[in-house]
C-alpha cells in the first residue's frame, strides 16, 4: 500500500534521499489535525531526518502540541516538553494522546509487545500509531542482526561505520524483534491495536560500494529495507463496559 501523498502544500523536497523521511511524515500528517496532541516515543533530538528542517517545522505547526519522551533527555529542535522515560512504563494517565509516533525505535525494542501495550494505554479510542522501522528481511538489515549476535559490538560499528557515518554513542543495540510486516502487525493487533496501513519502502541506494554486482543482486532479491506502519485504537462502542 502507497502512503497517500497530501494534495495541500506540505514542504516535500522529493529527493532520493530523502523519501523514506518523507513518506513517514505524510504517514503522520494523514493524523494531524489542529486538536492533535502528539507523543514521539524515543524521541532523540529530531522528529525526521538532518536537513529535513522546513517539513519538521512544517509538521509540529500543523497540531495542537507535541511532547516528547526519550531514555535520555537531550535538547530538541521542535519539542519543548521532552521527558525521561521508557516506552514500557510510559509516565501518563490513560486516553492521553491522539497520536503516537516511533521513528526508528522499534528495531531496538527488547520487549516490544510491552512497549506497544504501553502505546495502547495512552491513546485516545481512536487515536493512531505510526512507526517507521528497519525490514529484517533486507539482505543489509539481516547481516546487522547477525553481526550483533556474533561479533564483538566494536566489531560491529566498525562495520556500520562503513555505511553510517553517525557516531559510537548515537548507534544503540538493535533486537529486531518486531521486524517483519507480519510479526509487527500481529505485535500491534495482541497489544490491543488495529492495523490498518502497512507500508513497505524500497532500498534507494547500496549499502557498500566494493562488490556492486553482488550487491545489485540481492537489493533485487530484498528490495524493501524499510516498514512504514500504522495502527489505531479501537472507539468505544455503546454499551460496552465503559458506557455502563
């Protein structure tokens, strides 16, 4: 299923480089409204990728507010209230939210299930969750998550720095235990969510530059590198518990 590309005017460069980004954030705008109060989950420093500026500004204007939440609170170019906290014992009441958002988060989630019951939790009936996450089915994802079975973790960056040039402290470990359309779907439907969009994003350029035959190769056998998904809480309906 293609993301449905907006037909106001949001602020898309329409690079190579950056549609991944951007496929995300029309993910998110479908959600947003002038009454959306919005959550990040793991929000880091930035709501999408560097130099993608105008459209993350573009974005937070576009709701009532946004908050953040992350392991380690760092400063944030778009979100003024950033907590500490963990996805697994998010610090707010029930109903909190109209939308949840994870970008590139999941991959590292020991006990995803756990996480997205907390999502569940603190949305709104009716309120969406849209994440963006590494396919464990890619030929480079999958190499990942054996190098991080397998090889020492310094052993492993120095192989992630030959395609990633972000530093040692900014690379966490990855689990990649909802990683696949199916299991991230079924992970989301048992935690008390609704699939309703996935998403599959296909690998723009190669990972390394040595082997390009090679490379070429399996790029065709596993074209999608990336998952776009998103899932909404069930409405109450009437005469359900909560109506009595």
């Amino acid at each position: 299923m293609l993301v449905r590309i907006p037909a106001v005017a949001i602020p898309l460069s329409r690079a190579t480089w950056a549609a991944k980004s951007e496929a995300y954030a029309c993910l998110i705008y479908e959600h947003l409204s002038r009454s959306t109060i919005w959550l990040d989950a793991g929000c880091g420093c930035r709501l999408l990728e560097e130099d993608m500026d105008t459209l993350e500004n573009w974005l937070v204007a576009q709701c009532t507010s946004v908050f953040g939440i992350d392991p380690e609170v760092n400063s944030h170019r778009n979100i003024k209230s950033v907590l500490q906290g963990s996805l697994y014992h998010l610090p707010f009441r029930h109903n909190s939210f109209d939308l949840i958002t994870c970008r590139m988060v999941v991959e590292h989630l020991e006990e995803p299930h756990t996480a997205f019951t907390e999502v569940a939790r603190c949305l709104r009936p009716g309120g969406s969750f849209v994440a963006i996450t590494p396919n464990l089915l890619n030929y480079g994802v999958f190499a990942n998550a054996v190098a991080t079975k397998v090889l020492p973790e310094k052993v492993r960056l120095r192989i992630v720095h030959a395609t990633d040039s972000r530093a040692d402290g900014d690379i966490f470990p990855v689990r990649y235990k909802a990683n696949t359309k199916h299991r991230l779907a079924h992970l989301l439907n048992a935690s008390g969510l609704q699939v309703h969009k996935t998403v599959s994003l296909c690998q723009q350029q190669s990972y390394w530059k040595k082997h390009p035959s090679f490379e070429k190769v399996v790029m065709w056998m596993t074209p999608t590198n990336v998952l776009l998904i998103c899932a909404h809480k069930p409405r109450e309906r009437a005469g359900s518990f909560g109506s009595r």
